[in-house]
C-alpha cells in the first residue's frame, strides 16, 4: 500500500477532492489533462508512470481533521508546503528454498552416476518447482549444468560421464523465487564400474545380543560381497578398536574379529562398514561379556511359625553385566549341618521354608543366578530358626444342657375291656413327660384311693390298673390322668362285667 503522510489542514475550506480519471491509452498529454494545479496546496498533480505514462493520482484521507497523503510506489520523496516527507515503500521480499537434504549416491557405473536426496526442510514463499544438477571435475573450478529442466524427483542419473574422472556433485533447489543453496557431496566421486555393490551377510546368531563368559575368546566371522575389494573398518562404541584387545583379518570376501581373552570392558556395540568410493553398508553387533553374579546383598529371618519359617534377602550389587534370571534357597539343619536345596530358579527375593522338623533348628542361604550360573558365594543367615514343640492343652468341649422336658402326652390310650364276673382283669396305657407325670386313676370321675381291690403300677412309663374279683358294681368308665408342671393329660375306657348264667 502506498505510504500515508499526515498534512496539515489548510486555511481554506476543505472541499471533496476527486482523483482525476485516466486516460484510456497511453498518448500525448490532451489539453484538458494538462490543466492548471488547482490553488489548494494540499492537493498534489498527477504524475505519469515512467513505463505506462499513464498519470498516477494521489489519494487523500482525512483523519481527526488533518489530511492524509498516499504517494505512489516508485517516487523517493514528494514535499509540500507543510514540509512534510513521504518516503517510498517497498513490496516484502520472496524467500527462496532451503538447501537439499541428505545428498548421497545411490549406484556408480563406467559411465554414469546416481544420486538420491531429501526435499528442502523449508519451500520458501513459493512450491519448489523442481532441482537443478550441477558436477565439477576434479582440479577445474567450472560447474557443469546436468538438465536444462528443474527435475521434479529426488533423485537422478548423471550419464554420458568419462570413467576415471573425479567429479563433484551438487544440487539446488529452485522455485519463483530463486534457487537455493546448493548441497554438494563430501568428496569427489571416482567414476568407475562397480560390479558388485558392498553388501554384508551378518550372521542370523549375531542379529541379537551376542553373550561370552570372561574368559572366553571371542571370534567373529562375518561375510560380505562387493567388487572392487570394499574397504573394511571397525569401530567400538563409535571409537575406532584398541589392537591391544581385539584384532582384526579382512579378506577378500570376509572380515574376522578376534578377541584371545574376553574381559567385561570389552562389551559393547561394534559397529562394521564396508564402503566401495561413496558405496557403503553398515551392520551392529551387539557383544556383552558376562559371568556369575556375586550373592544377594543381605539376608534375614523374618518368622518361625508351627512348622514355617519365613525369609528375605535383597538383590546382589554386582550382577555380572547380566540380568538376574532366579535365586537358589537351601536349608541346613544346624545338628548334621549339611545343605539341601528347597528353591531353584525361584524369581522373588521372599519365599516361605515349610515342612521343617519339630525340635530341630535351621539355618538357610541364598545363590544368586544369571545365563553364566550361580554365584560363588551365598548369603548365610545370621539368626538360627528353631521349630518349637507346640504345646498342647486339652480343653474339654463345651456341651449346652438339652432341654427334655414335656408335658404328659399318652402313647397308648386305654381299650374297652368285658370281664367276666370274680375273674381278675387289669387295664394298661402307656405316657411320656418330663418330668415324671404323676399318675392318677378314676372310676366314673371319682378319684380310686386306698383301696384294696385296685392296684396302680408305673414302669417305664407304662401304666396299669388292676381290679380283682371285680362284679357288676365295679363296670363303669375308667380314666388314667397323667399330670406335671407343665400340663396333664388323660385317656378313658370302659368296663363291662358280665356275670354268668
């Protein structure tokens, strides 16, 4: 936009100024453009473009009372009366794109050359049109132009090259706005025929970690393809090898790496490249030196219970630069003082002894166990546990009284009986009740007491009436009552006598 510059007001009255209209085709000045400025000083002629002539018509605004001036880009300064400077203003700037990324070979033949790369991190203001090529030979300071077209893939063959020559190689990125930095290769590539790109045949056995005892020698074989002879190196951790702990023999189509007497420091990640001129392959091997863990840090007897004792011990502090896979828990009985093993592989750092002997006393260690084997050493309890004899006191259950009693209730009623006339008859029933009902004979609802002719009898709840030499006086309705404190019961009967004719 052009830039504002505030006017002050005039001593005259402030009138609508319209902008005075172009003309339709760039020509000599007509007499009615060519007219007089009109006396308003604020109010500043139209000044023809340098390209198109055609007249450019300054704006006016009006803010807080004062007039604002627009001057058109391409004029430096324009001065009024006021004094007042307009300074020209400037379209933004187009960014470029960034450098290409990750420019590497790709394939080298006798006669050609293939790269690959990474799009630019940034386009810039405008979408990457495409990249351009360019290769330098080696000792001439001339780039050369590759394609004459931006090549809109991320990688391509250089051709038509002289075997032998030493070139480098750059790439720039290019949009609307410009081309960017170009990205050239580290060092310049010899053009030759591969025939074989580098290529290593790591062992299926080395594709995980690769584990020695101390001790051992360690002796690598790895294969590997590539022609010309690729160059081989070595590296530890990222640092070249120490020849005083490994060694290294290249051949023609594999690579050795020996270590005579594997010690703990030589674990680590070895890292081989193989590289034919800007070819390479790369392979990790992962080496980790171990041996057997020292014992567990501390152990303690936690309890003893009936025929039980607990215990608990804490992991070792040295491992063996391996993993901890289990703990060995044995017992020793303290009379004979030999060692049994009741625990292997056990993975907790507690555990429970059970099945121990009534009087004899224990003490127990533990082994710690790694992929190289138990500790050495084991950690001894301090404390003695003793299987106390259980002290038995015979307590006699506890037995709550039953509750037998009852009311009296018959089990047998009494029967209607006929007798014969100075024949003795008796007459039975039979009652239950808690406690012992006392019983009580009646002869038509009179009570039987002291008298000679009959003869109550109670056995086993089993009642009896005995009536001797009865007579037709004696027939009637006999009733047995059964009563105790909780109730009373009663059953009748009756009595024929007959007397004979």
């Amino acid at each position: 936009m052009p830039a504002k510059v505030p006017i002050k007001k005039s001593p005259a009255p402030s009138k609508a100024v319209q902008k005075p209209a172009a003309p339709e085709m760039a020509s000599a000045p007509s007499e009615e453009s060519s007219a007089k400025v009109p006396d308003n000083p604020a109010i500043i002629p139209e000044t023809p473009d340098p390209v198109t002539q055609t007249p450019l018509a300054p704006e006016f605004e009006t803010s807080a009372g004062d007039y604002a001036v627009s001057v058109p880009v391409g004029e430096t300064e324009v001065k009024t009366e006021t004094s007042e400077v307009v300074k020209e203003s400037s379209p933004p700037k187009a960014e470029p794109p960034s450098a290409p990324l990750n420019l590497t070979v790709d394939g080298i033949d006798a006669t050609s050359l293939s790269l690959r790369w990474k799009a630019p991190e940034a386009e810039g203001t405008f979408a990457i049109e495409g990249y351009f090529i360019e290769y330098r030979k080696e000792g001439c300071q001339e780039w050369v132009s590759v394609n004459k077209e931006p090549s809109i893939s991320t990688h391509y063959k250089i051709t038509n090259l002289n075997t032998g020559d030493k070139i480098l190689v750059c790439v720039k990125a290019v949009s609307k706005a410009g081309s960017s930095e170009p990205t050239a290769l580290e060092h310049n590539v010899l053009i030759r025929e591969i025939v074989d790109r580098p290529k290593i045949r790591l062992p299926r056995y080395l594709r995980q970690t690769y584990v020695k005892h101390v001790g051992e020698a360690v002796n690598l074989v790895i294969p590997f393809q590539g022609k010309p002879r690729p160059k081989v190196n070595w590296t530890k951790n990222g640092q070249p090898l120490d020849p005083k702990q490994a060694s290294v023999r290249n051949g023609d189509s594999d690579t050795i790496l020996f270590i005579r007497k594997a010690e703990r420091k030589d674990s680590g990640v070895y890292e081989l490249t193989i590289q034919i001129d800007d070819l390479e392959d790369k392979a990790k091997i992962d080496i980790k030196i171990a041996e057997r863990p020292g014992p567990p840090k501390t152990i303690k007897l936690v309890d003893v219970w009936g025929f039980n004792a607990a215990v608990e011990w804490t992991p070792p502090v040295d491992d063996g630069n391996a993993e901890i896979t289990g703990y060995t828990v044995q017992k020793s009985d303290k009379k004979t003082g030999e060692w049994f093993t009741v625990l292997e592989n056990y993975h907790q750092t507690n555990c429970t002894v059970s099945d121990l002997i009534i009087g004899n006393s224990y003490y127990f260690r533990v082994f710690s166990e790694n992929l190289c084997g138990l500790s050495e050493k084991a950690t001894v309890t301090k404390d003695c546990a003793f299987i106390k004899k259980t002290e038995n006191t015979y307590k006699s259950p506890e037995y709550k009284d039953c509750d037998f009693a009852e009311a009296p209730k018959f089990t047998q009623p009494l029967n209607d009986r006929t007798t014969t006339n100075g024949y003795t008859t008796k007459l039975f029933c039979s009652v239950r009740g808690s406690p012992k009902p006392k019983i009580v004979w009646l002869k038509n609802k009179m009570e039987i007491r002291e008298d000679p002719k009959f003869r109550s009898l109670v056995n086993q709840g089993v009642c009896s009436l005995e009536i001797r030499r009865p007579c037709p006086f004696d027939g009637g309705v006999y009733t047995c009552k059964a009563i105790n404190p909780l109730g009373e019961a009663s059953v009748d009967c009756k009595l024929n006598v007959k007397v004979p004719q």
